[in-house]
C-alpha cells in the first residue's frame, strides 16, 4: 500500500454516475475556514459562519469549491442540510482527483 492510500484509508470516497461522494463533519462558527483533517471516514472541515439560514452550508460549499478547485455549482449537499454531518456530491470529479486535491490539506 502506497502512503497516499494509507492516508486516505478512512476517508470514504465513493464514484456514482460521473460523481464523487463523501461524508464531511462541519465545525460550524470556528475561528477560521479551512479544512481541519479526517475524522472517522469523514473530511472534517471548520466554517467561521454560523449554523443558520444555511449560512454554514454556503460556506462549506465556498470552502470546497476553492480547495477542490471546482465550481460551487458542482457541489451538492445530498444529505445533512440541517446536521454537522453531511454527505457531498461532486459532479465532474473522480476519486482519484478529490484525494490528490486534498493530500496537501492532511497530515
């Protein structure tokens, strides 16, 4: 096993119909925006905006647009609009692609 693939062992990635899926753990109101590592088999992220009126959303979607390089129109919540624990999709992004674009945000 290559040190990029043991890296991302516990992050969940999944490729569906010309998308990527994964699960992300949102900080919402933290000091600053970025992203913050893994936990469990989730991208764990921290978003200065509040948890409301989807604000936090909009920023996680900002966020992940920026680091994966992609437009925010890319990006779907599919799950957890309401939850800190959300599932994304990403149209027009393979798996192999979202771990090279976030290999330099983790340990």
């Amino acid at each position: 096993m290559t040190p990029m693939a043991a890296m991302f062992m516990s992050l969940s990635v999944q490729e569906y119909n010309g998308q990527v899926r994964f699960a992300v753990k949102v900080v919402p109101g933290a000091s600053r925006t970025r992203v913050m590592g893994l936990l469990g088999d989730a991208l764990k992220v921290g978003v200065a905006a509040a948890a409301e009126k989807g604000k936090a959303n909009k920023a996680v979607i900002q966020l992940l647009a920026e680091v994966l390089d992609v437009s925010p129109k890319a990006i779907t919540i599919i799950s957890g609009m309401k939850n800190p624990h959300k599932h994304i999709a990403i149209n027009g992004l393979s798996a192999e692609r979202l771990r090279e674009k976030l290999a330099s945000y983790l340990p």
